[in-house]
C-alpha cells in the first residue's frame, strides 16, 4: 500500500465496455506547489474527461491533500513514492507501464522516478517542469538560479502561509486563491520543500531507456509582466532545454497554466501521446 493518498478516477464503461478503454494503460499525476491532485485551482481537475478512456491516478505528495504531513518535502522522496506507486500492480494495472505526467516541481518527480525505474514507464510528459538545473547553461536559467541561491538563507522566518500565498499571486499580478486550511495547508508544506534547483536529474538515463517524451509550456503572451519576466522566461527555457535533451516533443499552448487555462488542448495533446 502506497505511503501517500492516490485519488482513482475511472469513468470507462466497464467488461462491456470498448476493449481497447479496458486495457488502457493507466496515467499517474504528479502536482506542483500550492496544490493536490484533484485540485480545481492548480491541480488536475480539468484531466477529469481523460478518464473517460483509462484509469487515472491522482497523487497527493507528502504534506499536500490527504497524503501525511511531512517535516520538509523532498523531491527525492517524493520521487520513491511515485516509484512505489507504478510497481503496484493492483493500483496501474496496464500493458508496458503507467504514462507518467508531472507538473512543475512534480515534474522534477517525474524525472527523478523515470530515471531510478524506466522500465515502470509507458511514456513521460512534463508540464512546464521545474528542472532549473537540468537546464542551468540557457542565460535566463542561470539568472534565475543566482537570484534563488543568493536569497536569505532565512527569508521566511516570520512570514505566514496566507502572507506567502498573497506575495505569491497578488504580488505577481494574479489573483489570490481562498486561503482555506487546506490550501494554507499546501502552501506551509511548499515553503519547507526542498529547493527544486538542487535536484540532479541523470538525463542520460531517461534518454537512454528511450521512453516517448512530451513537454508542454504555455507561451505567456498573458501573464502578468513581472510573473513573466521571473518565472515565465526560464520555464519556457527549461522545457526548450529538456525537449532537446531528451529527445521529446515539444507543445505551447496559450497561457501561463495549459492544464487549467487550456485543459481541451492539453487534453487532445496527452490522448494522441498516449495513443
């Protein structure tokens, strides 16, 4: 049993269904920051339709939606629970392995858990992944990583989740979510997370194992400037980057979250991956 929640979505018909939705190979999420699995506002909830032709696994990480608190997140950590969960057959039952996706630093998961067991893996798609140091030679990466790495050691040392989310959103232009205990809740475990930047991710390995990639960014013509200016910009370099590397392909939608602003076209595009 997996040590952390796994939301199950499985919309198909059933034995008397289409045999080819019965055999589907089921798909695993992995969430960014701020959110859980089935989240509405930052999560997957617009992936719901896809289950309309396989099984849907939606993961809450270690301190986020009904998974366990943790006394720091870590993406290593996260990444051997992702494997424990793919080698539960009861759980991704399906033929070559579980399609993985990961979002933001869930996409450092991902990467992390498609390099320790490829063989687990059916394909691989990154949405807008976090994987700063993978892609550490393009400019607006490493002006990134210099700000982060020069910051205060103990920046947030008084600052409260609700004060964090507000600087977070309405600092950058966006609007704040409603700060319910849960949200708060995965806003207090995204402040204590291990830094995404000093994941190593052996690249080699999952290019090696040859496993389909997909990379899907947003173009952020719309994004609020300074949310653009800081985060869009290295994410846009990050999954040019990891498209190269990898030998995968890459998709833009409009917007700045393409499974939430965009979740037809995002949708369309996992479906046709994952054929």
């Amino acid at each position: 049993m997996s040590a952390v929640h796994v939301t199950v979505w499985d919309d198909r018909d059933g034995v008397g269904g289409d045999q080819d939705q019965v055999s589907a190979a089921a798909a695993l999420f992995v969430h960014n920051i701020f959110a859980w699995g089935s989240d509405s506002t930052y999560g997957f909830a617009g992936q719901r339709p896809l289950a309309g032709g396989r099984r849907l696994l939606l993961m809450d990480r270690r301190g986020y939606g009904d998974s366990p608190d943790t006394a720091r997140s870590d993406f290593d950590v996260d990444a051997e629970d992702v494997v424990e969960i793919l080698d539960d057959g009861t759980c991704t039952a399906g033929n070559g392995g579980t399609h993985l996706v990961g979002h933001g630093n869930g996409g450092v998961v991902a990467l992390i858990a498609a390099a320790r067991r490829p063989d687990l893996i059916r394909s691989l798609a990154l949405i807008q992944p976090s994987a700063f140091a993978a892609a550490a030679d393009r400019p607006v990466v490493a002006d990134l990583l210099e700000r982060v790495r020069d910051g205060a050691p103990n920046a947030l040392d008084g600052v409260t989740p609700e004060q964090y989310l507000r600087a977070s959103t309405e600092g950058l232009g966006m609007a704040a979510p409603d700060p319910t205990p849960r949200r708060l809740r995965a806003v207090a475990t995204a402040m204590r997370e291990r830094p995404v930047w000093e994941a190593q991710i052996p690249l080699e390995t999952i290019r090696d194992a040859a496993l389909p990639v997909l990379v899907i960014c947003g173009t952020w013509e719309q994004a609020p400037a300074a949310y653009r200016e800081h985060v869009g910009l290295p994410l846009m370099a990050v999954a040019e980057s990891l498209t190269d590397s990898l030998g995968g392909r890459l998709l833009q939608v409009p917007g700045y979250y393409p499974h939430i602003q965009e979740p037809a076209a995002v949708n369309a595009a996992l479906q046709e991956f994952w054929g």
